[in-house]
C-alpha cells in the first residue's frame, strides 16, 4: 500500500532465510496473500503465484464474481467464503499428495489414458446427451479419464477446480451443485451434477435447469454405467500404478515424468519401478511423495528459467530448449518442443551425457503409444 502511494509496485517479498509472502487484488476488490515459510518446504513464487489465482477462482466458482467484486456487507461475505475452504483445503494439500496431482501448479488438466478409452469415450457421449448436456466428464482417482469435447474446451482452469470439487464431496453417492465458471461463465450459475460410479470413479455433468438428480440417477446412471464395471475397475487398478496404460513401457531408472501436451493443456505422470531387469544394480528410489515433490520443484526451475512461454507455438522454427540438473538426489531432464513438454526424473545411475537420448526416447513412446 506504502509503494502503490509512492508510484511503485510491490507484489512479493522474500526473507534472508527464504521464507515469501506474496499477494494480488483481484478485481479491485479483494486482496489474497499468500505466506510459506523457508527451509526444504519453502514454495516457490510461482507456486504462490498460481495458489493465488486458484484461491481467487475457487471463490469465483462458488460464489460467483459479482458477489466478491461488489461487496456490500463484509460480514456476510465472510460468512459465505466459509463455503469455499475446503475446496481451497484440497488445493493446499495437493503438493504434499503422493498421488502426482500437477495441476494446481501447470495449470494443466491432470488426466489418466485408459486401457480402453473407445468404450468409455462412447458411454460418456450418449451418457451426457441423454442428460441434456454438452459436458461430461469421468474422473477416475481424481483424475480426467474421457470427456465431451466441450468439456475439453474449458479454460484448463476451470477443469482442474470442477474435478476437485467433484472429488472434495466425499461420502456421498450424488450431487447437485451450484457453480459459476471463472471465465466462462463467471456471473450465471451451472449445475454440476456428479455421480459415484465406483470408490472413486466419479461421472460429472454440467447442465442448466434440468434434467432433476433424481432422474438422472434413477433413469441414466444404471443404464448406461452399469455394464462397464469391469471396465472402471482396470482404470481404478491402473490408476494406482500410473496415468499411461500398461502399453507404454518405461525404463526400469526412470523414476517420475511429467507429460505436459501444449495445445490440449491436459497433463499425465508417471512413476516407474516395476520389473527392473537389473535390481542389483539399482539404487533404492525415494519415496513416492518425495518424487512428485522433485518434480515439482524441477518443473518451476525449468519454467522460470528455459521454458520461458507456456503457450503453445505455431512457429515450426522454434527449437526445443532442453535443461537438465544433477542432485544428491536423482538427475532431471527437461525437454519442450512445440505441442509437448517432458520433465524426467531418472536414477544418478543413468549417464549425464544420455539424458537427452532418454527424455526423447521416453517422450516418444508415450506420444507413439497413447497418442496423447
């Protein structure tokens, strides 16, 4: 406040010992701020910068822009925000899930390639249709399995808080819930109605005034989910294992990616251990929590300082811009080209100099087998 009287702009600040506060007015309204603290679990500015920006459009989402850019009684907001925190919970922990979950920092659909995407792409379709709307999604473990190609066009955003919040209501079979879209439709509130399939294996649809839940879920669910059971259940089993399907196969001292697909804006990750051919030779991986924890960091080195632009280029003269670390811990890679973006995780056993031939091989076989 001191700097904006002065002609000076200040929106973050950082101690000797690494800790940061940072802070945004969002729409001339509401100020946010964020603090971390130092040591190893100090997070970085631009973490703290996109938990800014989701905080704002988890309340833009439940309460819609208008009721947070016109505030009349401060009192009552209050009261209302109340309703936002454990949306806001959810985002907060999902650095420290050992479950990879990406997507509050790339801003990136965090999804999952099924075995047998046609069946459950074809379902979804018919399924969402006979519900009177455009936009369906499968969640499977949180994460974006198939959906509607108009779902598929929402700000990436936007699918990244609508799967939280479909994963957030735990304990319930359905739901029927009020939601504005932060760009989309920030002031005119959809219907997110979502079902439990499985343990989570959640189907969502956005909708207008009707159909009612009630049919929906006695008319629809049944019919059309119920012969796919089986079917939701190798997605559940591979999702516990990874988010490509058993046809991509990894080398044995890769121990995380991350695929980032620039023009989609959809993510996948993985973590590989499975079948060494050489176990003697191996060195014990770091926990899972520990992986994505490494991944994370690794990706904000590279897109803070080599992956200067996170949209997608038409320019076919551009060249990639591969960086690389080499830690106590693991060895990183990070390579771009214009429709895909790879961070690799690999063991210290893997040769500095082969990294690149790796992370292009890899990068290869998971956009050759999923197509993704």
């Amino acid at each position: 406040m001191f700097g904006a009287g002065q002609g000076t702009v200040l929106s973050s600040c950082e101690t000797e010992r690494g800790s940061r506060v940072v802070w945004r007015v969002f729409q001339d309204s509401l100020m946010l701020i964020a603090v971390s603290g130092g040591g190893n679990k100090a997070l970085s500015e631009l973490h703290l910068r996109r938990l800014l920006e989701n905080t704002w459009n988890c309340m833009v989402l439940v309460l819609g822009r208008d009721e947070l850019a016109n505030v009349r009684n401060v009192e009552r907001l209050k009261r209302e925000l109340r309703s936002c925190y454990r949306l806001i919970d959810r985002l907060l922990e999902r650095g420290g899930e050992d479950q990879g979950f990406m997507g509050d920092l790339t801003h990136c659909a965090d999804c999952l390639v099924p075995a047998q995407p046609g069946i459950l792409q074809e379902t979804l379709d018919s399924f969402t249709q006979a519900a009177d709307s455009e936009f369906g999604c499968l969640l499977i473990r949180g994460r974006v399995a198939v959906a509607t190609d108009k779902w598929l066009r929402l700000a990436p955003q936007e699918v990244i808080l609508l799967s939280t919040l479909a994963n957030s209501l735990s304990g319930v079979t359905s739901c029927d819930y009020p939601v504005f879209l932060p760009q989309g439709s920030p002031t005119v509130a959809h219907r997110l109605l979502c079902f439990q399939l499985l343990p989570s294996a959640v189907v969502c649809v956005l909708c207008g005034p009707s159909p009612s839940l009630h049919r929906v879920e006695s008319e629809l669910v049944g019919s059309f989910w119920s012969p796919l059971v089986e079917t939701l259940r190798g997605c559940l089993e591979q999702a516990e294992r990874s988010s490509l399907p058993p046809s991509v196969s990894l080398r044995w001292d890769i121990q995380a990616l991350l695929v980032i697909n620039r023009e989609t804006r959809r993510s996948v990750v993985a973590s590989s251990r499975a079948s060494s051919q050489n176990p003697s030779e191996a060195p014990p991986l770091s926990s899972p929590a520990r992986r994505w924890e490494l991944l994370r960091h690794f990706y904000t080195f590279a897109v803070t300082r080599y992956f200067t632009s996170e949209e997608v280029t038409t320019s076919p003269t551009l060249p990639a811009t591969p960086c690389y670390l080499v830690t106590d811990e693991c060895k990183c890679y990070g390579l771009q080209t214009p429709q895909h973006q790879l961070y690799l995780l690999t063991d210290l056993s893997v040769p500095t100099f082969a990294l690149r031939s790796v992370a292009t091989l890899t990068l290869s076989a998971v956009t050759g087998a999923t197509g993704f």
